[in-house]
C-alpha cells in the first residue's frame, strides 16, 4: 500500500522532472508579475500604518482606563494567549472581525466621521 503513495517517475527518482519544474518556474513568474501590478494599486502602506497607530493607541487606552490585563481582555474576545499584546505591539495585526470583536470587549463601537476638511475619519 505505500508503494502507491510515493511518487512514482519514470527514472526511478524521487526529484521532479524538468518539465515539471519549468511550468512550476513559470506559474511563480505570472503570480509575482500579477502580485507586482496589484501592488502599484494599492494605497500608500504610510497612511494606513499611521491609522492603524492611532486607532491600537486609542484601543489601548481603552484597556487601561477599563482595568482589563492582556489575559482578561483575551478571555473576552476568545483569541488564543498573547495575541492581544501583540495586536499592541504591531506584530500581528487584527482582522477586520477581530477588531470589531475586540471593540465590543472595550466595550466601544468602530465609528466612521468626517473630518473638518470633509475626509471621512
């Protein structure tokens, strides 16, 4: 039965053939050109870097003025330990029903204003 299961090619080897190999180089190659155009498109990283910023400082606040720890927030939301501290720190960032649930546990809401020079906040 584990006969079946390896890969069988017609050398004897278990390394892929080169026309395997090539067609895989070239599917890589269309991927990043289309991940290259995407990304000429998108919004400057900068802008949405400091939103982020601003909206986990308020988020903190938040935490601190409630009196909840790392693990009590957590526990709240129903994420998996240490993922709010570093939601804090910047090295992983929430998704956008994370943040919602994580807003809901501060007991506050996500609320979209415009600013006086008419942008929406």
């Amino acid at each position: 039965m584990q006969e079946l299961l390896k890969p069988r090619f017609t050398d004897g080897t278990k390394r892929l053939p080169t026309r395997v190999k090539t067609k895989h180089n070239k599917l890589r190659s269309i991927w990043n050109n289309m991940l290259a155009k995407t990304d000429k498109n998108r919004a400057p990283k900068r802008s949405l870097h400091t939103f982020g910023q601003k909206l986990i400082k308020q988020m903190i606040e938040r935490r601190e003025q409630l009196g909840l720890t790392h693990n009590e927030l957590e526990e709240k939301i129903g994420v998996a330990d240490a993922l709010v501290a570093k939601w804090e720190v910047g090295i992983r960032k929430p998704s956008g029903f994370l943040l919602f649930c994580w807003a809901d546990a501060l007991e506050c809401d996500l609320v979209l204003q415009e600013k006086p020079d008419g942008k929406v906040q």
